[in-house]
C-alpha cells in the first residue's frame, strides 16, 4: 500500500521545524492534532529527537500515519492516538508542548472552541502551543491566494474557513494563554505561537 502523501507537507516541513527547535528546545512531549499524513511527525520527530512526538487524528488517518511510522526507526514516536476535538476527554495525559498544522480551517467554529478547550485541558503549565496555517488579520485576507483558498474551502463545507488572528488568539487567551511570537511563514501562512500561564 501507497504511503499517504502531502506536498505542501514537504513543502512547509523545514521552515515548521526551523521555529519548532526554538519554540520546543525545552519541551519533551508533544501532543500533534490532526496529523494527517503522519509525515511531520517523521520528519519532526528525526529532526527533534529530544521530544516524544505523540500523533493524533481521527480513525480514518490512523492508518496512514502508521504506514510513515513503520519506516521510521527512532525509538520518540509512539503509536497514533485517535482523537477527535469534538470528545469531552482526549486520550493523553499531560504534554509539555502541542503542535497542530492546517486544521483550524478544516473545522467549524464549533470545533475550533473545542480544540482550544481540549489543548486547555492537557498542556501543562509553562507548556508551548504552536499552529500553522493561513489566517486573516482585522477580517481581511493577506493575499489574493489566501482569499481563493478561502473561497474554495467554504464552497466544499461551509462551516469552514481561514480563520481571523484576533478570534483565534481570544480563544487562546481564554484557555489560559498568552500569544510569545506570530512568525510569518512561506505561501502566506503563519506559525502562533503561545505559552501556557506558568501559575
């Protein structure tokens, strides 16, 4: 069986790793939500052998993930976890740092709020969140190539979207964290980067 795979995952995976070894230099668990094609995670997790990378997605991509796993021979990269944002419980414990990539844009509103409540729950105090993926600033798109991707996304599911910067990091503040950098990424994307409160 064919390997699933993403070209803008290999498009996007070293410019993600090169804030990933400043933003996670301290961590040493990391709970990836919505892992896809499970090739961040393999190339994460040979690039950051001091972390633990735990991959998360729904049961349809488990699979998959398990597929990039089996040619991976590092000893930090554990068995996928399914998980869906929407359960009241997420099966992993506390992680010191989380990672998620293009799925703010993928879910509703809805789901959106559960992802913040759900990363709420499980990153330790002091613990460091990081998303990537387009995102709108004072309701306007940063490029013409961000609008169309919105367009299209919208027309396949209308509940979702890119996402606004602002509503995003209320949501962020609201799970108890404060925004440290918004990097400016390659193809319009950006990577937010927030810590959890250390109280």
């Amino acid at each position: 069986m064919t390997k699933p795979f993403s070209q803008a995952c290999e498009n996007n995976k070293l410019p993600i790793l090169n804030v990933l070894k400043v933003a996670f230099s301290r961590s040493h668990k990391v709970l990836e939500i919505g892992s896809g094609t499970g090739q961040h995670a393999v190339f994460m997790a040979e690039n950051l052998p001091h972390l633990l990378w735990q991959c998360s997605d729904q049961a349809i991509y488990l699979e998959g993930i398990e597929q990039w796993r089996a040619d991976y021979s590092g000893d930090n990269f554990p068995e996928p976890l399914e998980l869906d944002v929407t359960q009241s419980e997420w099966p992993v414990r506390r992680v010191d740092a989380v990672f998620s990539a293009n799925t703010l844009h993928i879910m509703s509103w809805p789901m959106v709020e559960q992802f913040f409540r759900g990363v709420r729950k499980v990153l330790q105090a002091g613990g460091v969140c990081c998303v990537y993926g387009p995102f709108n600033y004072d309701g306007e798109y940063t490029s013409s190539s961000n609008a169309q991707f919105d367009q299209w996304l919208r027309q396949r599911d209308p509940a979702s979207g890119i996402r606004d910067f602002a509503q995003i990091d209320q949501l962020a503040r609201e799970a108890g964290m404060f925004l440290v950098e918004d990097h400016e990424m390659p193809a319009n994307n950006r990577l937010l980067q927030w810590q959890m409160l250390d109280i």
